[in-house]
C-alpha cells in the first residue's frame, strides 16, 4: 500500500510535465503505470469518504503539528507541480457528469491527474466514467464543497484556480498554522471561517465537526481567541447597533408592526419599556433604544447562546433558520457564529458542569425559561482564518479566501460568482 502510494506521487509530477507536452506521449506514460506491478488498487488510494491513510476525511484537526508538517509537505508538491508548467484550464461550459462522453473530459482528467485526485492508469479517454466521478467527488470533498460528481459553477472555478495561486495560498497559510499549532491545548472549540466550519478537539483528535453559518463579507466574522464561560438556554437575544441601523430601522419603515410581529421589544436608556409606535422611524435615533427579542421559537438564537469574553461583542448559537446549513456557501450572518446541531455542542462544552447532562439541558429548553448557565472549566475557542491545509499525504485542502485575506483575488471565488 505504502509503496504504491509513493509510486503514485512521485510519478504525479512526471506525468503534469509529460501531458503539457502532448496527450500522446501521456498515454505512453500511462501505459509504462499500468504495466507497474507496484501501481496499487484504485479504491484502496482514493476514496473520499474513508477517513484514514491518506483519505480525505479525516479526524486530524486543522491546526495541529502534523498539519503543520503535511502542508510542508504539500507546498514541496505543489512548488513542483508549478515548476512543471501547472494545470492547464478546465473548459467551463458544459455541465459534466458521469455517463456523459466528450472532449472536454480529456482536459478534466488531465487537470485531476496533476493534483492527485486521479490515477494515471485511469487513461484520457473522452469517457466520464466511474473513476472520474470518484476523482470528481475526491476534489470536491478537499476543496469543501458537495462531493455529487457534478461539475458545477462551483467546482470549475475551483478548479481553475492556477497551481501558482494554491501554492502562495499554501504558504501564506503555513505561517498561520506555524503561529498556532501547538498552543491551542488538550481541549478546545475551533471555528475556521473560510470553511464556515467548526470543530470540537479533544487530545488532537476532533471529537465532533459542525457545519457553520460565519459573517457576510460586509459583516466579517473576526478572529478571536477566547474563553467558552457561559451557555444560555432559551436566550433573550439583544439587537447590535450594527443590525439596528442597518436591518431593523429600514424594516420598520416599511412595517411599522414589525418588532410586534417579531416580539422584539424596545427600551430606552433608563430601562423603561418604549412603545415603538412613538418613535419617528424616519431618522436612526431609535438606535439609541435597546431592541430585545424575547426568548421562544422565532428568536434569533432559538435554544441556546455560547458566550465567551470577545471585544468585539461575537457569540455563537443556534438558529431558528436550520435551512441555511444546506447551503453551499453559508456566509450569511452579522458576524456571529450559528452552529448546526448546536445541541451536541453544547453538551460536550457542559461535560464537567454538574447537573448538566444531555436529559437536563433538553428539559431546561422545553421549559422555555431563561436560564444562564456558568461553565465548570471554561472551554478554549478560537476563531480563524485557514483557508489551506493538508490532513495527510496527497490531501490538500482549500477553501474560498471569501474575505480577500489571502492576497490573491482569484481566491475570492464565492463573492465573484
């Protein structure tokens, strides 16, 4: 197994300068592989839903010292791979998927050969057949987006991303991991923003993974390196200025029964209750009022609110708006964190707070009362921007720069399309 996956790798790079020169004296390489007697199995090397050896699941946190020493040694291949001329572009006009015969296919499988989502003894034959579709789904899954073989808008512009740029992305993101691998503790909540993603670590293995909402571009969710000390049931869930002027001011301009409808109510400075049908709306003084949603079905937060010491006023939570953890692209919030499952989350953070089991903490939202809750041994959380890393050999991992951080603008392929 072992020999057969550095026979693959190191024969990677021989291939991408090969196939530059002429699909031809590639197929000749091709051939030379599959008379390899060392050449391996194809779903022992790839297959993107394994979560071992070399697999692109995996329970490795993203930040840790192996990660380290993996991107290392993804920066090594893809310095090569640049030095080889790159990956030529994917033509972008036809949906492809399995069954489908075309030429474009040929240009698709040179492309997924470079990178290593695709053995040489595959061929490039104009056929999209099964072995294209697990290298199809083996990119997706690395690069963060839905493994269904499909080439989507999505996965071509992922895929068209130069070898030049991975490579800049790569070692801008080293220095991040060098900066923080090793410092992070035993146990500790990690939300990476580019992968609008979150991980609970416990003894550098990741115990549970969740699907995030972070911020809109216009309303990043920032860095933060913080303390897990409180988790609020049935939250009141207190509007920032930042929304006030922005979303509920226009909005009850043009319905003035708004906050009524949203049980959202308004009080001065002085905690007087202020009927909203008094205010003039038709200026932003209201943002000078406290706005509080109620605790219930509808409110922002739903069930629970994880708080931690943040300067900029940051929490995560849940959401009463499940949908959006569907979505491909899930930058939508104001800067806050929502977290899918929150449920699971929460009680692994409650795990050493007594009198807080899983059957509690269901019961104390059932009852619809507020409850604050202190946290035994407040829970590291970090929040970061890694948008590249590798979790093993051949396994790169991207993700969109969608804030621009990474200083390359074709890495901002959400915000283009």
């Amino acid at each position: 197994m072992r020999t057969s996956r550095r026979f693959f790798l190191s024969g990677a790079s021989a291939l991408a300068a090969t196939m530059l020169a002429g699909g031809a004296s590639a197929q000749d390489v091709i051939g030379d592989i599959l008379k390899s007697s060392g050449r391996g199995n194809w779903n022992d090397q790839f297959d993107a839903r394994a979560s071992q050896g070399g697999k692109v699941a995996s329970t490795l946190p993203i930040v840790s010292l192996q990660t380290v020493a993996y991107t290392e040694q993804a920066i090594a291949q893809y310095q090569n791979i640049v030095a080889q001329g790159g990956w030529e572009r994917v033509p972008d006009t036809k949906k492809l998927q399995l069954g489908v015969v075309d030429p474009d296919v040929v240009p698709l499988r040179r492309r997924l050969m470079i990178s290593g989502d695709l053995a040489q003894s595959a061929g490039l034959s104009e056929a999209f057949d099964s072995y294209v579709d697990a290298a199809v789904k083996r990119f997706q899954a690395r690069h963060g987006l839905p493994s269904d073989g499909t080439l989507g808008q999505y996965t071509y512009a992922a895929m068209n991303v130069s070898a030049q740029v991975r490579l800049g992305q790569l070692q801008t993101n080293l220095q991040r991991l060098n900066e923080r691998a090793g410092t992070l503790g035993n146990r500790y909540v990690l939300v990476d923003i580019p992968g609008a993603q979150i991980e609970a670590v416990e003894n550098d293995r990741v115990v549970l993974r969740h699907n995030a909402v972070v911020g809109k571009i216009d309303r990043q969710t920032p860095i933060v390196d913080s303390k897990i000390n409180e988790i609020i049931v049935n939250p009141y869930w207190n509007a920032p200025v930042s929304i006030v002027r922005k979303d509920i001011i226009p909005l009850m301009r043009k319905d003035p029964n708004y906050l009524k409808d949203s049980k959202i109510r308004l009080f001065a400075p002085d905690g007087s209750e202020v009927d909203p049908l008094t205010v003039d709306w038709s200026t932003d003084d209201a943002a000078k009022y406290r706005f509080r949603q109620d605790p219930g079905a509808g409110n922002a937060m739903a069930s629970v609110k994880i708080n931690f010491p943040s300067p900029d006023g940051v929490y995560m939570h849940d959401t009463p708006q499940q949908s959006l953890f569907g979505k491909m692209m899930r930058f939508d919030s104001s800067g806050c964190v929502r977290v899918q499952n929150v449920r699971d989350l929460v009680t692994w953070i409650l795990r050493d707070t007594p009198g807080w089991n899983r059957q509690h903490f269901e019961a104390a939202i059932k009852s619809g009362e507020n409850i604050p809750v202190q946290v035994t041994n407040p829970v590291p959380v970090y929040f970061l921007y890694i948008s590249a890393w590798s979790t093993g050999p051949g396994v790169v991992q991207f993700r969109d720069d969608i804030y621009g951080l990474d200083g390359a603008n074709e890495l901002q392929i959400t915000s283009a399309l």
